[in-house]
C-alpha cells in the first residue's frame, strides 16, 4: 500500500477548508480496498469509543507494529470517515500530535486508518482519584499540549475535544505525550451548537445553545476545555459535572469567578498554589473573550501548582 506524500505541509489558517477538501477528494479516490486480514496480523484491542475501536496489529510482510482505528461502515459516513483522517494527516508533522502512516483502508465492514501506536495507554489510566498525577508530569504534558494546540490553532482549526481519553502516553511519566482523534476538530468560524449533554469540558457559550441557531467556535473553547483538564491531572478530580449555573459546583466557581475574593475559592480549589488558581481561572473565564490563550500556561510552569500537603475535599466529581 502507498503511503500518502505532501500532505503534511503548513495549512495557512484561511486556506484550511479548501485544503482540507481537496485532500478529502484525492483520499476518496485513492482508497484502498482491502479486508484487514489480507495485510495486518491483529495483535490485540488498545481501546473501543462510541463510534469504534482500535486494535494493535503488524505488518503481516514487514512486521512493523501498528495502531489501526476501525469505523463500522453501517454507523459511519464516508465523507465522516474521510474528514477525520485527512484532518489527522494534515497536522502529523508535529511530535505531540499522533504520527500517521499515510494508509486508509476500507473493508467489506470497516473504514479504516493506521498511525503509530501509544503502548503506554492514555492520560485517563495514570490520573487517579482525588490526587491525580505528580506534578512534574503535569507540567511535561502541560508544555507539549500547549505546543501541540497552538500548531493546530495556526492551521485555523478548532480541535474541540480536549480530554485525558485522547491524550496518549509514549513512556509513563508523561515525557511524550501526543493528541489523536480529530473527529470533531472542524474550521475557526464554524456555527455549532450543543446536540449532545453538556460535560465538564463544555465551554459554558456552547451549554446553553440546544436550540438556538448555534455560536462560531473558537480557539478560547479549546483553552476552557484545556483548563478543564489541567485541573483534573493536578486534583484527580473534575472541577463540576456540567458547566451550567444548576451545577452547585459551577455555581460556586461562577462566583469566585465574579468576585475573585479568597473567601470565595471553591474548597475543592484550595490544594492549588495561587499562581495555579490564577492560571487556571483566566482560562476557564466565562466570557470567551477574556479567556487566556492556551500558551498562558508557559508563564506558570516554573511556579508551584499544587501545594504542599493540600488536601482537597471530596465533593467535587471524580475523575
């Protein structure tokens, strides 16, 4: 099988769509029909979502080890199939995000595609409850995230799903870590609007538009989610369930938010040092215009997180 060439190169922001199109019509045409058996020995599952799986295979001739992502055609959209992995090729180039082979496939029952696999699982299998991760490789991940969100952000793409789920881990103290799944990663300027329940990491402009006509996404969305997931690899737990004023735990940061008074810190907030709470509230601003972009958290990685013997309580949801 070929793998794909000139595909990686820089996207200028505003010519991202067309880009993006014109890579999907070349990958349509030049899909490779084949039933998984022919070509890969299937080693083993490395995860299953709500819209598929990925199992570890190798190279049945070269024996290379790979990570195979399988769609159900009956539940997926060609053109669905296609964005997703053209997305993934055209940001590749970056060593914190997934590194793709340049092969996809389609099979008698599966769309597919390959990329190099992630042996040592993803964020979510080393977070753990109330404590979360040390703070060393907090910050490592913090770093290479960042790195990795601003090379997506240059391209004019939104990623918009930002969690521990899709952040894999190249060696266990977090030293490498890379993005993957780029579903729902679609242009800056895009109209969306909530169709599915509002989670931790909705930015609270998008909570409330199930029936509006839908707002343009932005970059600060992908920094609200960010802050989302900072606070749960240095805490173990997530700082609300939904971002909406009925949750008690939102409703509390909405008001140290307002007010920014000590007396104010949410309690499950005050294992955090200063300089993390401040870095953590200008990203989770509830106006998206005052939200601090992603490469904000740069400023702070020398400073101290997490402070010594803190102790938060256990009212905040689990991670």
């Amino acid at each position: 099988m070929a793998e794909s060439s000139a595909v990686t190169a820089a996207v200028p922001e505003r010519a991202a769509p067309t880009k993006l199109e014109e890579l999907l019509e070349i990958t349509a045409q030049s899909l490779v029909r084949a039933e998984v058996a022919e070509h890969y020995e299937v080693v083993r599952e490395l995860g299953r979502g709500k819209y598929g799986h990925v199992m570890l295979v190798t190279h049945r001739q070269r024996g290379t080890p790979m990570a195979l992502k399988l769609l159900p055609k009956a539940s997926t959209k060609l053109h669905t199939f296609l964005y997703e992995y053209c997305v993934a090729l055209s940001l590749a180039t970056h060593p914190a995000i997934i590194g793709m082979f340049g092969i996809a496939i389609e099979s008698s029952q599966y769309y597919g595609f390959l990329y190099e696999p992630a042996l040592h699982k993803d964020l979510i299998s080393i977070i753990k409850p109330r404590d979360g991760i040390p703070e060393p490789a907090a910050k490592q991940c913090a770093k290479q995230l960042v790195s990795a969100l601003e090379f997506i952000h240059s391209r004019g793409l939104v990623y918009r799903d930002i969690k521990p789920e899709n952040v894999l881990l190249f060696d266990p103290d977090c030293r490498l870590v890379k993005l993957t799944d780029f579903g729902l990663t679609r242009p800056k300027g895009t109209k969306l609007k909530l169709v599915a329940g509002v989670i931790p990491y909705t930015a609270p402009e998008l909570s409330n538009t199930a029936d509006a006509q839908g707002v343009p996404i932005d970059t600060s969305m992908d920094a609200w989610a960010f802050g989302v997931l900072l606070f749960c690899l240095l805490t173990g737990y997530f700082p609300w369930e939904q971002s909406l004023p009925e949750d008690p735990f939102f409703e509390d940061f909405m008001q140290w938010q307002e007010t920014g008074l000590e007396k104010d810190v949410p309690r499950h907030w005050r294992r955090l040092t200063a300089e993390a709470a401040g870095m953590l509230r200008s990203l989770l601003a509830l106006d998206p215009a005052k939200r601090g972009p992603v490469s904000a958290v740069l400023r702070y990685v020398s400073c101290p997180w997490r402070l010594e013997g803190g102790r938060g309580e256990e009212a905040a949801v689990k991670s």
